[in-house]
C-alpha cells in the first residue's frame, strides 16, 4: 500500500551557498598552500569519479531496463523511446532558450587569468581511463534490451549488486562529500579573481531556468489536455502535492509514492501509474534537462567562451538525453553524469565544472520539482498513445 513519504527540509543547498559566499569574504585570509591542498583534493575526487563514472554509467542503464519487468517488446520500445524523444525536447528547448536570452543579459566575460599567480595543485591523481563513458550508455542499452527478453536470473543478480554499488558510492561516499569536492574548486576560482564575476552572472539567469522550466510545464500539461483550461486545471491541481514533496525533498524517487497516488488521479487506467512512474522516475527529468543546458551556456560565456553552434550542439544533446538514462538517485545525479559530456564536447575546465556543479545544486529544488511535474505529465501522455491493455500485458505490472 503506498503511503506518503515524510517531507525533510534538505540543507544540502544551504551547505553549498555557504560554499560559494565563504570563500568572497575569507578567501584573502587562508594561506594559498590551504587553498592548493583543497583545490588538490578536488581533483583527485574528480579523477576518482571520472574513473569508476563508466561503471555507474552501465550498472544505471543495464539495471533500469531490466526493471521494466516486461518481455512485451512494444512496451519497452515505446517507453524508452518515448523517454528520449521527450528529453530530447527539453534539451533542445533549453538550447534555444539560452541562445536567445543569454545573449540579451550582455554576459561579461572574466578576464584573462595570469598564470604566474594562478593557483596550483600540490599534486594530481592520474588514473586510467579503460572505457570511454560513451561506450558504457551504449553497452548498458544493447545488454539491457537484450536480457530483457532473455531473462537471466544471475544476470539479474549482477546486474542488482551492480546497481547497489554504484549506489553506496555516491548515497554514502560522494555525496556526503560533495561540498568538499565543490570547495577546492571555488577557492581556485577565488583565488584566480574569476568567482565573484561568475556568481553576479548567474542572478539574472536564475529567473531564465525557473520562468522557462514553468512555463514549459504549463505547455506540456496544456497539450495534453488538448488546451481545455478546465481539464489543465484539473491536473495541475492533482499533481501539485507531488510537486511541492519534490521541491522540499530534492529527491523523485522520494516524491514517487505521493507522484503516483497523484498522476492516478489524472489517468481514466489509475493502475498505469503504478507501471510506468518507476520505470521512469530517474530516467525522464526535464527540469534538469532545461536546467542544465542553460547553465552549461551560461558557464560558456561567463567563462570567455562562445556559444556552440546547433550543429555543433546537436551531438552533446544526443548523448545527454541517452546518459539521462543512467542518472543516479541522488541530490546533482544529472550534473554528476553530464560532467564528462561537458568536457569533451563543451570543452568545460575542472572550474567550470567545480563552478556549474555547485550553481545547479542551488537550482535544484525547482529542477526537482520540475522533474516531478514532467513525470506526471509524461503518464497521461503514454497512456493516451501507448494504447496497451492491461488484461493482456500482466508481465508489465
């Protein structure tokens, strides 16, 4: 029997805002070798987690397509199609919000930083890389689809350790020390003289990602009741509680219980909720597929750079919408899979990582939020094109 979950007022965000004021203030009174030490750390946590990220990648992806629990081929292609494609929208949808806001704010970029007095690691952690993380979604897919039809029960076994793993490490190991991993970088951007400028950019860019997370929102819902105001009534009123446990929880696998008593509401099949919300609760994210691309563009010019091109932007937006798949339950598990994306086709420096990471975590409440919303829209929407019935796809429950 579900059951609504307790709401927590999470403090991780108020953790990480402490993270970017403190080094303003206090940052000319530590000692440099301090800072080089934190900073230090930072980069052998991101080399530690750049390592094993094609790990988590896999385990994610191979563990979420087993667990649609269906040998129904239809299903499985719909809703991992379905999932991308919409995705997909967002990605693209924050894209072109950017690329056309952005602009408009005369985003100044920081000035040159002179290497002579940059701050510098005491050390770095060299490890290498065995499998590019590219190859790891595509692995996780293929694998996945095909143990999906020929179930495996040591297969399943493997792939549930894996997942449990991939899990410890980031519940009980990186996210615990998340502000650390944060702190070096923002003392780097402190000390280079880069952290005041970047923070004042990130203000009005703020009201960009929540105006265009809302309202994309109200469109999806609008759409798909077919514009009547009172039906989009209707649903925005049933799905609100869920909404605001994502907000105060910054969790949707927390928010899900509540989600899907919620989205039943909106379904004529309420038990179509109960098959298709965990199957896409980590997987199908809009607000940080908005989020983050607008902040990935933000971070370009707050940074010196231009802003990508579509054609140039075309392929991370792929490879972003695929490696949503493999997102973790955890407070910034979007920003932590796209880091590596971030570097390889937005040429993202360990800064601008350490940067983007802490801003998105502030925003996150209302990405969550958003990522909520979006799953109840995304199961009104399923079941109204994907038109299966439930007497005859029992292996789907």
């Amino acid at each position: 029997m579900l059951k609504f979950p307790n709401i927590k007022k999470a403090g991780l965000p108020l953790i990480l805002f402490c993270i970017l004021i403190f080094p303003l203030f206090l940052g000319p009174y530590i000692p440099p070798y301090v800072k080089s030490f934190l900073y230090s750390i930072s980069l052998s946590m991101k080399a530690i987690l750049l390592f094993i990220l094609p790990l988590i990648i896999f385990s994610f992806i191979f563990s979420s397509i087993l667990n649609l629990k269906s040998g129904v081929l239809k299903f499985i292609l719909a809703l991992v199609g379905m999932i991308f494609v919409s995705n997909c929208t967002a990605i693209f949808t924050g894209f072109t919000v950017g690329s056309l806001l952005l602009p408009k704010l005369s985003i100044s970029a920081n000035n040159p930083v002179d290497q002579e007095v940059a701050l510098k690691a005491l050390w770095q952690l060299q490890l290498p890389k065995l499998v590019s993380n590219q190859f790891a979604l595509l692995a996780g897919f293929v694998i996945g689809i095909v143990f999906s039809f020929k179930r495996n029960p040591h297969v399943e076994k493997v792939a549930k350790g894996l997942n449990t793993a991939a899990n410890f490490f980031l519940k009980k190991i990186f996210t615990p020390l998340l502000p650390l991993f944060i702190l070096g970088f923002v003392f780097k951007l402190e000390h280079d003289e880069v952290l005041e400028t970047a923070l004042r950019t990130y203000g009005p860019v703020f009201f960009i990602v929540i105006g265009t997370q809302a309202c994309y929102m109200i469109f999806l819902y609008l759409a798909v009741a077919k514009f009547s105001i009172k039906k989009f009534l209707i649903y925005i009123k049933n799905v609100l509680p869920a909404t605001i446990t994502g907000f105060s929880t910054l969790s949707s696998a927390a928010s899900m219980p509540i989600l899907i008593l919620c989205t039943e509401k909106n379904l004529r099949k309420p038990e179509i909720a109960e098959i298709v919300i965990p199957a896409t609760i980590n997987t199908h994210t809009l607000g940080s597929a908005l989020g983050i691309t607008i902040l990935s563009l933000t971070t370009l010019l707050a940074f010196g750079h231009s802003l990508p091109h579509i054609s140039d932007f075309i392929e991370f937006g792929l490879f972003y919408a695929l490696a949503k798949f493999a997102v973790a339950a955890v407070p910034g598990g979007a920003i932590i899979v796209v880091t590596p994306l971030l570097e390889t086709y937005m040429n993202f420096s360990s800064e601008m990582i350490g940067l983007i990471t802490a801003i998105y975590m502030l925003f996150d409440p209302f990405g969550t939020a958003t990522n909520v919303t979006g799953n109840g829209f995304f199961t009104i929407a399923f079941s109204k094109i994907f038109k299966f019935n439930l007497g005859e796809n029992q292996s789907v429950s």
